[in-house]
C-alpha cells in the first residue's frame, strides 16, 4: 500500500472550517483514500473514504485531486469535540490491510 | 444501534498473570479485527478472523498471545502469562463483507497495564 503524508499538528477556530492535507503521490489506480479519527481514550472512528471523485456525507467532504496524489479533509463547521488526531490511509480495495502512520493532531479553539 | 463492545475497559494486572480481553462485534459483520495501540508503535493489527476462522495471524507478537471466536458474536483475546511490555490499549474492530477490505467500526478499546 501506498505511504502518505501528513502534517504532525494543526490547529483551526471553532466554527470555521479544518482543512486537513494528505499527500499519497505513490498512489496506484486500485487503493482507496480513507480517513479516520481518533478522540483521545477513544477507539479510531471512521469518517470518510473515496477513490476518485469528490465525496461528502454527514461528518465531512474529501476532495481528491486529479491526479490522485493528495488529498484534503474538510470539517465544514469544527467544533470543539472535532478535535482528535486524524488518520489518511491508502489502501488497495482487496486488502483487508490499514496501514496507519501518525495522523495529524488536531486541535479546535475557542 | 450498539456498536463495537469490549470488556474489560481497564485492567490492570501483574506480570505473570492471565488476561482475557473480550470483544462483541456489531452485529451482522462477519469480520473481526484485533489491533494493539503504543506511542512507540502506534496502530498495529494482531489478527484478522473472517466468519470465525482466522485469516491472518502474522501480527500476534509471540506465543504468549492467542485469539479464539467461537461464534459470530464474540472473540477472545489472551495473554498468558502477561509481561509489562504488552502493557497497550487493545482494540477490536469488526466490518461486514466477504475478505475484510470493507469499513472497519472500532471498539472503545480496553487499557491494559501490566505491572
């Protein structure tokens, strides 16, 4: 599966949007984007994936660049319970396989 | 609509001794998941069951650790005997489908230290 990058931490005002960057520029054509989190003492939580087109559904919206290299979470309106460490995982579809690297720590302020 | 369960969420138990960590997968996945979480190593899947059978058993440190599912609606996870540095949180993650590659839905976790 392909490596990705993310920023180590980042930090966003309450009620505005947290837009998080994901680079996967070895990506291949079969591996999917995925994005969990994880709230502190919590177990992860998954929040969204795509392959190619833009995906959004009731948590956040994934917009997926052209060529597939990278990728941006978005959290439209964060709050402060948005803040977590944030995981973008590649993964090939037949591969039962998550593969999580650091994350990003996000943090939400007041 | 319950999710993932584990139990215990704390244990906390000598070196030496036995541990059992339990875990009730959403009902209807047939996919089950056991991951153990450090901050030197972060994530880490132990092993993998699809429709109770173990598929991939490659992540389990050593002997010492074993997992069962007896039936569609809970697994085990044993430790025996225990060592300090298994000291973790310990998740169970179960999806629906046929080979796992689908959503995986995390348990709360259980907070193992091993004195």
């Amino acid at each position: 599966d392909a490596k990705t990058t993310q920023p180590t931490s980042m930090d966003c005002a309450e009620g505005r949007a947290a837009n998080l960057p994901c680079n996967h520029s070895t990506i291949s054509g079969n591996e999917y984007v995925y994005w969990y989190r994880q709230i502190h003492s919590q177990g992860p939580q998954y929040i969204i994936h795509g392959l190619k087109n833009n995906e959004t559904n009731e948590m956040a919206s994934l917009i997926i660049t052209e060529d597939r290299k990278s990728s941006t979470l978005i959290l439209p309106h964060a709050t402060l319970r948005d803040t977590a460490v944030y995981y973008c995982i590649v993964r090939v579809v037949s591969n039962y396989q998550l593969i999580w690297g650091a994350g990003t720590k996000l943090i939400i302020k007041p | 609509d319950a999710g993932v369960i584990q139990s215990p969420r704390h244990e906390v138990t000598e070196m030496g001794q036995e541990v059992t960590l339990r875990c009730k997968p959403i009902s209807g996945h047939n996919s089950l998941f056991w991951y153990r979480q450090t901050m030197m190593r972060g994530l880490e899947l132990l092993i993998y069951f699809n429709n109770n059978v173990p598929i991939d058993d490659s992540g389990m440190p050593e002997d010492r650790f074993s997992a069962k599912m007896p039936n569609a609606s809970f697994s085990t996870l044993k430790i025996q005997p225990s060592e300090p540095r298994d000291s973790a949180v310990y998740f169970c993650a179960s999806s629906i489908g046929r080979s796992g590659q689908e959503t995986q839905y995390f348990g709360p976790g259980t907070r193992l230290l091993v004195l």
